[in-house]
C-alpha cells in the first residue's frame, strides 16, 4: 500500500513523534509498503533524508503560522490523491491542514493521539502550570475555544483515534464527545535496542527533549544545587522555545560551570550518553507514555520521573516526583546520590 504519514516534526528535531515517525516509516517499507512522510522543517531537506528507504517531503516553516498550515495543505492535498491510506502523528499543527485537505479530496485518515495541544499552549503562556489532567477535568481547554473547535473538526472527521495511553484517551473522549467504536489504545513501544553489557556509568545527570514549558527543565536547572558540589553535572540536551530562558537561568547560578547544553543529538549518539549516565530525569508537568522513558528503560538507563506520566508500568518505578516541588526533586536527587540508595 502507498501510505502518507504526516507530523509536525521530524528528524533531525527532537522529540517522540519524529523518532516515531522515522521508525514506523522504516518497517512499513521493510514490510513491503510504500510510506511518505509529510512534515513541517527548518530547512527544506537535510544531508540525511538521502540515507532513507522512503521519501521524505518538508515543508520549510516560515513566521507565519496561516502560511505554514497553507503551505502544508496544498503539499497534503497533493500526495493523498496517490496514496492508500492516510496517517497522521499531529491533529493540530499537521492536523488542521491535513483534515481540510482530506474532506476536500473525501479522503479519511487516521490518527494518533499522545499530547495536549491546548494545554501546552497554556502553560507557554506563563500562567499558572497544572498537569494535563487538572486542565481537562477543570475544563481549562474551554478558555480556548477557537482551538477547541479546530481540534474537535479534525477528531470528529477523522476514521480511526489512536491514543497512547487509556487515561488520555477517556478525558480525550469526555471533552470532545467522540464516540467510542472509532478509539483505541496502542501504547508506545519498548525499542529494540541492547544495553551495554558491564557499562560503566559516569557522574551526568541527563535531560533530553524539547526545551518547552510542559517539559519544567527549569525545575531541573533549580534541583541539580543539591548535587551540584558532588561531581556531578548536568547535560540538558534539545532545542526549543525556552532555550534562552534556561540558558540565563543556569548562568545566573553558583554552579553553572556545572550545567552544560548540548544541541539536539542522533538517536544513535543520545542512547550512547544513555547508556554511561548516571541518571536520567523527565521534570515534565506530564509525561504521557514518553518515549525517553521507554528508551532508558531498554537502555537500562536508571531515570527518574514526575509522578503524572501515563507509563503502562507507572506503578514499577519507585522514584516519582511532584513537577511543582523542586525541594522535592531536590530531595530525591541527593538520595540517589548516595551510592547504596542508588544500587
């Protein structure tokens, strides 16, 4: 089958949905389909695309968001006249213009649900974070009806709802009243990938994903004081929109010789500082069913969470904090580096 696979992002970007994306595209080809990828890009093609079993098509961002979504609808239009089946990682971004592109054509598609959209939004806004639970069940997602209403078009015309976890899937389902026998949960899975055998870990604390509001690193950059005078140090690894903010706040601290940033890195290059770290931490105001926890776990990676996260083995890890207390963190981080708690 010919198969398009839009999303937001895509490698080289970080985050679950372009390594997602990367790796379902790989085995449909290896299984004899014919995937396309469809996503939003920096750059109109990188030196890697050409080292892909599939075609890849970018559509360059620009500062115009209406622009970006029109860019991507004519490029979205296009191909679905050629392809089986449509998929789509992102149902706002990517969403928004794929849906409109596919009634147009009386095309269906299907998607996969694993954020919060309007959630996000709030929180980049500044104001006063909660998880994405609390956002639903306060009816918060109701101050932004605009987008609401968009998200509710592309839930509605969409064929089949994919979400990745059965927590987000029933709040999900409330606020848009989406009805049942189009839902379904598949989790995110466990990579395939062997840890080092024997590895010898360092002192570095990591961080690895978007430099966002919902993902709390500044929580992190305050937390790491307590550890900071015990050799360790703190590897945060990403882009994003906060970048700037963290970088001033890790240089305004006693210990910023301590707190290194690293650009975002091959998935080859991240699981090799997985695999020597002494501990990972995903400071998230929620996590549903990260993908970096999943890899860290293949990995034998030891990692650390906040305590709204949608894991499938939630209950399976001791070290759960609360994102809104970084005495907390702070708490858990100096327990751990006591070396027979952390054996």
């Amino acid at each position: 089958m010919k198969i398009l696979l839009c999303t937001g992002i895509f490698i080289p970007e970080p985050g679950g949905p372009a390594n997602y994306t990367l790796k379902l595209a790989t085995l449909l080809k290896q299984a004899g389909h014919s995937p396309r990828v469809l996503c939003y890009s920096d750059e109109e093609s990188y030196v890697g695309d050409q080292t892909l079993s599939f075609p890849v098509d970018r559509v360059k961002r620009t500062t115009s968001k209406l622009k970006n979504y029109k860019h991507y609808y004519r490029r979205a239009k296009a191909h679905i006249k050629e392809v089986d089946v449509v998929y789509s990682l992102d149902w706002f971004s990517a969403g928004i213009p794929l849906a409109f592109a596919c009634k147009r054509a009386g095309k269906s598609y299907a998607l996969r649900v694993g954020g919060g959209y309007i959630w996000e939004k709030y929180l980049s806004q500044g104001k006063k974070p909660m998880s994405l639970e609390q956002f639903y069940k306060k009816g918060a997602y109701k101050k932004y009806p605009l987008m609401k209403l968009l998200m509710g078009y592309v839930f509605k015309n969409a064929k089949r709802i994919a979400f990745n976890s059965e927590k987000q899937k029933n709040f999900f389902q409330e606020a848009y009243k989406l009805s049942e026998e189009k839902l379904l949960v598949i989790e995110n899975p466990i990579p395939n990938v062997s840890a080092a055998e024997e590895a010898k870990r360092g002192k570095t604390i990591i961080f690895a994903g978007r430099f966002n509001a919902k993902n709390n690193v500044s929580l992190l950059i305050d937390a790491f004081e307590s550890v900071a005078e015990k050799g360790f140090t703190l590897v945060l690894i990403g882009e994003g929109p906060e970048k700037a903010k963290l970088l001033k706040q890790a240089e305004d601290k006693p210990y910023a010789s301590k707190i290194f940033f690293k650009k975002t890195l091959t998935q080859e290059d991240l699981f090799d500082q997985l695999s020597t770290c002494y501990l990972a931490v995903l400071p998230s105001w929620t996590d549903i069913s990260p993908n970096f926890a999943n890899e860290c776990r293949a990995l034998k990676a030891p990692f650390i969470i906040s305590k709204e996260n949608y894991l499938p083995y939630a209950s399976q890890i001791p070290n759960q904090f609360d994102p809104a207390s970084a005495e907390e963190l702070k708490a858990l981080l100096l327990k751990l580096a006591d070396e027979g708690e952390y054996q």
